[in-house]
C-alpha cells in the first residue's frame, strides 16, 4: 500500500507541474472550443446544469470558448452545423451515463471525455459493477438484485420475508440504476422494506438490496491526465442527520465534507486502491468517482462508481482536486485536451 500512495503522490505532482507539456505534437493551446453537455431527462437535471455551469466558467476562465447544449432533438443538428473540437458530458443519471450519449457521439465522430460506452453501461449498472469490482478483490456489500414483477410472480411476503431471512437487517434499498440517492433507501426493520421498494421502483424496474454496511461514507476520485489513472484524497462524507439524500448532496451546509478523509494512512491508500481498481475493472477513462464506506474494522467496501461525477460546489470530486493541490479549472481542460488527442 505504500508504494500505491508513492505512485500516487507522483501521478499527481507530475498532473500538478506537467499541464503545459506537448503531448504528441499537440499542446493545449490547441484546445479552444468546448461543448459541454449538461441537462437531460433524469431527475438529476438541475444538478447536472449546475455541474456544467461551473465546467464552462473553468474552461472560459483559461481562455477556452466553452458553451453548453442539452442532449435534446437539436443536438445532432448542432453538432453537424457548427462541431466543436471536444463534447465534454456532464449529464448525470440514464442516457448521460448509461453509454446512449456516447455512443451517438461516437457515431457523430466527435471526441469526447470520459468513459466509452460500454463502459458506461457496466458501471451504470450496479450488480454487473459490483461483480467486475468483486472480481478484483475488492470488497461489497452482500445483497441481490430483484426486477419488480419476481414479487408479483413469485408473492411479495415471502419474497421479502426470504430476503431478511438471507441477507439479515439493516438493509440497503436502491435502484439497480442511477444516482443522487433518487429511490434509495436505509431499511432497519422488516415492517419497512416493502416501503422502500415501492420508492426504489418508481426509478428502476430492478431493486438492488444490500447488507448495510456501518462506518465512514467516503468518496475517491480517480483522474487520468495523460499518465495513468492516479487517486485524488478521499473525501470523507458526514451528513446532517446521517442520511446521505439528495438534499444532503446539493444543499450547502447539509453536508460536512473532510478532505482529506479523517483515516489511518494504511486505510486511505486501501481507499485509493480500490477506486483506482474500479476505474480500471470497468474500463473507465479520464474521471470517475468511487463511492465507499470504511467498516468499523478498517475494510474498504465498494458500493458504485460513477462515470460522470458532479462538478458543482458542494459535489466530492472538485473539493477533492482542491485538497490534491490542481486547480479544477486546468484540470478540466486537461482532461478536454486529452479527449483532443484520442481524435
């Protein structure tokens, strides 16, 4: 573990003092217009308006031209009319982060950050996310995935009873797909799972349901700038009234942030390990961010990953660029410069 954070600490002084290198001919200077995606249908929207207003403001503040558009039916239009020399998405929950966005880029030709699209897929889904992770040796939560229509076919009742009869209590209740905490659900008795998968269900037709595991909330952003994917610090995640929710999230002051995470040294290189191992697990690129919970022993566990992490001012990923010493701002023209160079 030590030579991970050695490793580390070296990705990031290189990403700290190498933004203005020449990378094959080509340098960031090159980079001058941005089209960064934000909005959407889910019911992540106005977040993801929020995360693109601050990417534009960073991006012009370096001299970039940026502009947001909407993934709506005039975009295909936009892009052929006028194309910008890299898309940068930050649309959050289905079709942003589910492949279909990038996949119609790739279609267009038009290069663009982050994760390709199958990549997208694995790690939007989370069952299939939680078993390419598991496969790396990296610790989850126990738990199944049930699609709604196994309680009507089978009966609900001993369904649910079977369920706690497996997996014990508390419990986790969440959608198989998306984000924000929208349908997710903390569960301590058996009187309110069947609530909770009625919340669950009105986002995803498929319920994940977790051993819940006690301990620190945190959360690991991963970058690559060009050198290999290296772990941003930990953030660790403390909840007015201890429900990580949607309000939680994006409101300010609902939420006490410390990064880096309050942990042993031995525990947060363990953290940056298994985020960097999901990034790679799942094919990711660029940026990701790993959501994970320290247990009372020390362990790390894997609960998702995210493909198109939250970029407003109280989202995990810029405090922990701020706690890394990199100016957000740099970092993402880096990471469109990056999205240039694969064109």
């Amino acid at each position: 573990m030590a030579e991970l954070a050695d490793e580390n600490q070296s990705a990031r002084d290189h990403a700290a003092g190498g933004t203005e290198r020449d990378l094959e001919g080509a340098t960031v200077s090159d980079l001058n217009r941005v089209l960064v995606l934000a909005g959407g249908m889910s019911p992540e929207h106005e977040v993801s308006l929020r995360s693109g207003r601050r990417v534009v403001e960073s991006l012009r503040r370096l001299g970039v031209e940026a502009q947001t558009a909407d993934a709506d039916s005039v975009l295909l239009d936009t892009l052929a009319a006028d194309p910008p020399q890299v898309v940068f998405p930050v649309l959050h929950g289905a079709s942003g982060e589910d492949g279909a966005i990038r996949e119609t880029l790739d279609l267009v030709g038009v290069p663009y950050v982050g994760a390709p699209p199958q990549s997208c897929r694995m790690a939007f889904a989370k069952p299939t996310a939680k078993s390419l992770v598991a496969a790396r040796g990296i610790a989850v939560p126990r738990g199944v995935a049930l699609p709604r229509t196994v309680f009507s076919d089978l009966g609900a009742k001993a369904l649910l009873e079977r369920v706690i009869a497996t997996l014990g209590l508390p419990l986790f209740v969440k959608p198989d797909q998306g984000g924000s905490a929208f349908g997710a659900t903390a569960v301590d008795d058996a009187a309110a799972l069947s609530s909770a998968l009625v919340s669950c269900f009105a986002y995803s037709s498929t319920a994940l349901i977790e051993q819940r595991v006690s301990g620190t909330e945190i959360s690991v952003g991963v970058l690559d700038l060009g050198d290999g994917p290296f772990a941003l610090p930990a953030v660790e995640i403390v909840p007015d009234g201890g429900v990580y929710d949607y309000a939680a999230r994006y409101t300010a002051g609902k939420t006490e942030f410390f990064c880096p995470a309050r942990l042993p040294e031995d525990v947060a290189a363990a953290a940056a390990h298994a985020a960097i191992t999901a990034h790679q697990a799942l094919g990711l690129r660029d940026v990701s961010r790993t959501d994970l919970i320290v247990d009372r022993d020390g362990r790390v566990c894997f609960l998702e990953a995210n493909v198109a992490p939250g970029m407003t001012e109280t989202s995990t990923l810029p405090l922990a660029v701020e706690a890394a010493g990199l100016d957000f701002a740099v970092v993402c023209r880096d990471l469109a410069h990056q999205a240039l160079l694969r064109a």
